[in-house]
C-alpha cells in the first residue's frame, strides 16, 4: 500500500484512540505520509499500532494470515483489490463507504461500511466486527465466498459465456 493522502489513513489512526490497545495493528506501506503518520500516532498515544512498510508475495500473504480485521479508509478507489484479497483470506473489512470500496463489500455482510472521514464510525465498526464471535465467523466465510466471484477462473468463465452468446447470435 502506499502511506498518501488518498489512503486516508490518518482516520483509521484517529478511529484507535483510546481502544488502540484492544488491537495488534499493523500499517502497511510507504509513501510521503510515513513520517508524519508515525507522529500521529505518536501523538495520539496509540499502543500496538507498527508500520511495517511495503509487503509483497508471501510477506503480505504472512501479514493477511496473522490478521483478523483488514481496514481501508480511502477517500477514493477503483477497483480495491486488496481488499479482495484480504476477503480472500476470510477476513472481515472495515471500509470507506465509496464507490470501489461499496462495490465489493456488502455491508454488515462481508464487512462494515463507514462514511467516509468519521472516525467515531469506524472505532465502533471495528469494536463490532470483533466483539461478536458468531457475527464475525459469518462475515469471514462472507467474505471468501464474497471474493470467489471475482477470482480469475471466475470471471475467465463469464467472459467465455457472454462470448459463446455472441457468437451464436
């Protein structure tokens, strides 16, 4: 991921005051915000929030598999396909509700939609997402099959239907 203003991640910081230590939060990335993200969560006296910096290939894979929650406060996205892939994993989401984000997630489905710089939103939505053993199982299975639809193969399969229909007609 890329630490810019675009990312919003200055709100999921402000979201972790006074319940950053319920969590393990790992920030991942780089970009003109690192440092001045690094004093805000500094400032705001957050606990267990580390910047891990860039991940790829397995590293990311290993940061998806010690996750519970994956979070993604942008202002604005395309097509978010990391947030397929951490519905891939089984993880439930916590998101900007913008388009991109709202195409992918179904909300209180496969994950929760915020509006969008609320941080009084998304602290309540990520204390929901994990208080609730049998909600959050939900969510994750939710999510994995959520993400399927888009999968390679997928898609691969639609495309050669709606191509098979144009030929025959």
């Amino acid at each position: 991921g890329r630490l810019a203003v675009q990312k919003n991640i200055a709100m999921l910081l402000r979201a972790l005051r006074g319940i950053s230590e319920r969590f393990d939060t790992t920030i991942v990335g780089s970009g003109s915000l690192d440092v001045e993200l690094k004093k805000l969560a500094q400032t705001l006296e957050l606990k267990n929030v580390r910047f891990h910096g860039r991940a790829h290939g397995e590293d990311l894979m290993e940061l998806f598999r010690q996750a519970d929650v994956f979070v993604l406060p942008s202002e604005r996205e395309g097509m978010p396909l990391v947030l397929l892939e951490a519905m891939a994993m089984g993880l439930p989401t916590v998101a900007t509700d913008i388009p991109g984000n709202r195409d992918v997630i179904i909300d209180r489905e496969t994950g929760i939609l915020v509006p969008l710089d609320d941080s009084n939103a998304m602290q309540k939505a990520l204390l929901d997402v994990v208080s609730d053993e049998e909600q959050y199982s939900r969510m994750s299975k939710a999510a994995q099959s959520r993400a399927k639809r888009y999968s390679w193969d997928t898609i691969g399969d639609e495309f050669e239907e709606v191509y098979a229909h144009a030929v025959r007609t």
